[in-house]
C-alpha cells in the first residue's frame, strides 16, 4: 500500500510536489503535441501517457503497483496533483 502519511506531511507532500514538477519540466518538450494526462515517477523520470488520468495510471500501475506518482493534464499543467496508483 502505498503511504498515505504523505497526505498529512506538508513537507513530504511539497517535496513530492517539487520533485514532480521538476519531473515535468524535463520531459515537457517530449510531450508536445500529445493530449491526455502523464503519470511521473519523479525519482526515476519515467512517465506514462494516457488519453485518460484511468489510462495513464493503468499504464503506470504495470511498472509501479501502489506507488505515489505526479499525474499531470497536458492541456492544463495546473491541473496536476501526486496520487498513488490503484
């Protein structure tokens, strides 16, 4: 399971967040022209894109079960948050 004590850490929670938007910023050039939403493992750079946030995170649920990863929507990358993968 994969730990929910992030939920209550605001410092873990903004690291992850920092980690993740560094993340993005990284690969955001690979991503132009794609549509949907991208799933990041922040630690290792690998990312998953998905037409949906549910086929983003199925993709990504094959390489990391039950682990936190940065989901972000390519058309509005405000619209992103860190969410374990089910």
């Amino acid at each position: 399971m994969a730990d929910v004590s992030m939920y209550k850490d605001k410092e873990k929670w903004n690291a992850f967040v920092a980690k993740g938007k560094a993340a993005f910023e990284r690969i955001r050039g690979e991503l132009v022209g794609q549509q949907g939403v991208v799933a990041i493992e922040p630690e290792s750079g690998d990312y998953f894109v998905g037409a949906t946030l549910g086929k983003a995170n199925a993709l990504a649920f094959q390489k990391y079960p039950d682990q936190w990863l940065y989901f972000v929507r390519l058309d509005n990358p405000d619209a992103a948050m860190p969410l374990p993968t089910w």
